[in-house]
C-alpha cells in the first residue's frame, strides 16, 4: 500500500499588486521560511523540492531554495500554468507515498507585471493555438482584446444559453469573494463591493466587468509533505494529510465537443473531482470547505458543479440560496479565492493548501468554518492541467 503524504507545514506571504511587490526569490524564501518554522524544521530535512511558477527563467526555484543553502537536493522546476503550484504538490505527494523520499517540498511563487496576461515567445507555435481556432469556430473572438477572459467569458454565455442563469449571478460571485477576503491579511482586495460596483466596473469580455476578472498579483507559498515515518522520528504530529488526489490533461474529444465550457476545463475538473471522490470513498456533499479556480466568475460557476458541489444547472440556486459562503451548505474561497486574495500564477495552488491547512487544523481566525473534517483544493491551468485534491484531519 501507498504511504500516506502529510502535511507537516504550510507558509505564504501576503500577495500584492505588482507595484508593491519584491521580487520573486525575496516572496518565496519568504513563503518557505514561514511553512518550515510551521512544520518545526529546519531546510537540510527536506530531500526534495518541487518549484511551480510560469513567468520566469530556468532553474528560478534554485534561486529561491540556495537562499538557504546549497544541500545538494534535487530542486525541479514546474510549469503548468495556473496549475504550477498544486502540480508541484502533486509531484511532492507522489515522492511521499511511493516512498522515493520522506520530507518534501512545494513551493510556487510569481512576480507578474501589471495588466493582462500576453504570450512571451512570439517566434514559435503558442501552445494554446489549437484551443483558439476551436474558440474562433464557435464564439465572436476580438483580436483588439485580452484573449484569456475571451474563453471565460464565451463560457459564461454558453453556460447562460445551456441553463438561462442571469448574468448578474456570476457578480455576485465578487460580492461574496470581497466579503470573505475582507478577514484575510494575505489578501490584496479586502474592501467590499457591491452588485452594482461589480456590474458597473468596466467591461473587460462579454459580460465579464474588471470585478469579474482575477488581478495580476505577486505573492508565494509553500507546503511541507512528510511521511508518517519521518513525521514520529522527529517528534512532528500533523493535523492534515492528503486524503486523495488527481491531475488530469484533456481527453481525445476536447475539440470535437465544439464548447467554452470544455476549452476552459469543466471536462477536466469533473474528472479530477471523480477519480478524488471514488478513491477516498467521499460524497462531495460531505464538504464544508473548499478552495476553487475563481479566476473568473464565470469559472467558479462552472466549478460548483463540476465539483459535484451541487446539481448541473444548479449554480443560480446554489448562489442565491447563499449555499456557497457562511451559513450555507459550504464555504467557498473563504481566502477571498483568485478575484480578491489574487492570482499569482504560481503560488495559487499552494496557496489555497495553506488555507484548507489552516481551515482543517482550525488556525483561520475569523475566517474559520466550523466542524470541518475534509477540505477540498481546486487548481486549473488552461492548456490544460486541473488538479483536485482532498485533504482531511487527522489525530
């Protein structure tokens, strides 16, 4: 049998936007520090480590681990867009269970300029180019406008025509993500905002406003995942471990389907949350928490049900019966998710398994769900690469 992976510690700095950032080696050795002083240990007790972020040069996670010494441990550098954290986690997770090493970590970290996401290789095929022609076929595309909330916001309108949800519904996604973020320090955006303000923000894609739509952000975050072996020879006793966890890419008829949904990863989601839930034997409806790719509205709707958080076509419901925030069936993004904690490309992933850590061992302050057991991580990058994990109390 597998091993069991747990969480020894966790860490993040506090993200920002990219005016106010430090650079990219200062926001990881920050988050690092912070996940090995949680775990109680010192950096020569890691024997692996897995560094996620997209906008940077090669080998940029030995820059930030050498901070604290050269200990010749295999550092590898991982980039699967907005995936890069948790699939940094996910190749810690491995490491522990097969029983290649005993003490790993993840850390993923992001220095972003501001505005939106452009293309940084311009003299070679763009790995996205499939996805586009596809988008073209289907949707009005505008070459004057940022492409990525072109697919999100495609998807909104097709969601729409598929279920007759209000537009107004994905604003009140931003509502809810301002009011949790507003007791959280690590988030950029903690001041409320009203359905108004959100629908009256400029337009950046369809019906998609700049409230809709993730910031570019700057910030890092690291986890410690141990083995319970290393745990009890160093006299650790971590209260969460990795129940389950999938990666998934896309299946052989992505583009056949000829839907946004699908390009922008519902597929993906489903089956990641499928393969999660029949392994650790968990009904989705048994989740009190979880943290989910809200990198715009649109896709937290689509979330909720490719999470299996309620029906199909029921995400208005969901929403308007206040079932995703306090009070309500299951607290999404009580972090403030993507549109207000913020989006630094590489560190989300880890980012939101400090936060269910946090949730899970009871250390969220006034951000805290009560009763939680199981705490769920959703983590998507278009292209594409989604990864679900399930982590759970333990002790």
């Amino acid at each position: 049998m597998a091993r069991r992976a747990l969480v020894a510690g966790v860490g993040m700095v506090p993200f920002s936007k990219p005016s106010a950032a430090k650079t990219y080696d200062e926001m990881g050795r920050g988050a690092v520090r912070a996940a090995l002083d949680d775990a109680g240990l010192a950096y020569d007790a890691l024997q692996q480590v897995y560094a996620g972020y997209v906008y940077g040069d090669s080998t940029c996670g030995q820059r930030v681990v050498y901070g604290f010494g050269r200990t010749s441990v295999p550092v590898l550098n991982v980039n699967n867009n907005c995936a890069s954290g948790s699939s940094a986690l996910w190749l810690a997770r491995q490491a522990v269970e097969s029983g290649a090493a005993d003490c790993v970590l993840a850390v993923g970290f992001e220095q972003m300029p501001p505005g939106a996401l452009t293309a940084k290789w311009n003299d070679r095929p763009h790995p996205l180019t499939d996805f586009r022609g596809t988008l073209e076929e289907i949707h009005p595309v505008d070459p004057e406008l940022p492409g990525t909330p072109q697919y999100f916001a495609a998807a909104g309108r097709e969601y729409q025509a598929k279920y007759g949800m209000a537009a107004e519904t994905f604003a009140r996604v931003s509502v809810k993500a301002r009011a949790h973020a507003a007791n959280n320090p690590y988030a950029v955006f903690r001041d409320p905002v009203t359905l108004d303000d959100v629908l009256g923000s400029p337009v950046v894609a369809g019906s998609l406003t700049r409230l809709q739509c993730c910031p570019p952000t700057c910030g890092a975050a690291a986890a410690i995942v141990c083995s319970d072996e290393f745990a009890r020879s160093r006299g650790l006793a971590p209260k969460v471990a990795i129940a389950a966890q999938a990666l998934h890419s896309d299946a052989d008829d992505l583009f056949a389907k000829r839907s946004a949904m699908c390009l922008v990863g519902t597929d993906v989601t489903r089956a990641a949350a499928t393969e999660v839930y029949e392994r650790a034997g968990v009904d989705p409806r048994d989740i009190r928490v979880v943290e989910l790719h809200d990198c715009f509205t649109v896709n937290e709707i689509l979330s909720y049900e490719g999470l299996g958080l309620c029906d199909e076509g029921g995400a208005e419901k969901f929403v308007l019966d206040g079932d995703n925030t306090y009070g309500g069936r299951v607290v999404t993004n009580p972090s403030g998710g993507l549109l207000s904690k913020g989006h630094p490309l590489g560190a989300t992933g880890l980012a939101q398994t400090a936060e269910i850590t946090w949730q899970l061992r009871g250390d969220a302050g006034p951000r805290q769900v009560d009763g939680v057991t199981l705490g769920l991580q959703h983590n998507l990058g278009l292209g594409t690469a989604g990864v679900v994990t399930l982590f759970e109390k333990i002790g």
